[in-house]
C-alpha cells in the first residue's frame, strides 16, 4: 500500500520547508535535489515510517518515471521527473 502512495508522499516531503535543508525543489520547479544525502536517509525518511536505502529509493522512484540525471556534490544528486 505504501508504494501506491509514494508519488503523493515524495511531493510532500520535497516541497515540506520542514524538510528543505535535506530535499528541495530545483527553481524551475522540474526537479528536485537530495541536498544532504545522510540526513535524508538516516532522518527524514525513517520519520515518515519508510526505511529505503540508497539503492531502494533510486530503484523506486525509477519505477514512477523519474529520471536520475547526476551528481553536484558526493552528497547531492539530481532527479527529475
């Protein structure tokens, strides 16, 4: 049932101020950034009850479309959709 409402529940996270030092929506509005990669993982996700690693998450958001597109830093990276 999670998965179902995955989609509707990354639009929230990533456009939550809460959570915008970690995850935010790039200026066009096409994109989002994983800003600080350990603090995602380690804090924001286990929050909303879900326990995806790296590789998990990638997976998962391939599954909806989404498109990996790179690295800024070792600890961002770029999706968009």
């Amino acid at each position: 049932e999670k998965a179902r409402i995955f989609p509707v529940w990354l639009h929230a996270v990533v456009s939550s101020f809460r959570h915008s030092d970690s995850i935010t929506w790039l200026p066009h509005g096409r994109a989002f950034a994983i800003t600080d990669t350990v603090r995602f993982f380690e804090e924001v996700i286990p929050s909303c009850g879900y326990s995806y690693s790296y590789k998990q998450f990638m997976e998962l958001i391939a599954a909806y479309g989404f498109q990996h597109v790179g690295y800024y830093t070792r600890s961002r990276s770029v999706v968009f959709y």
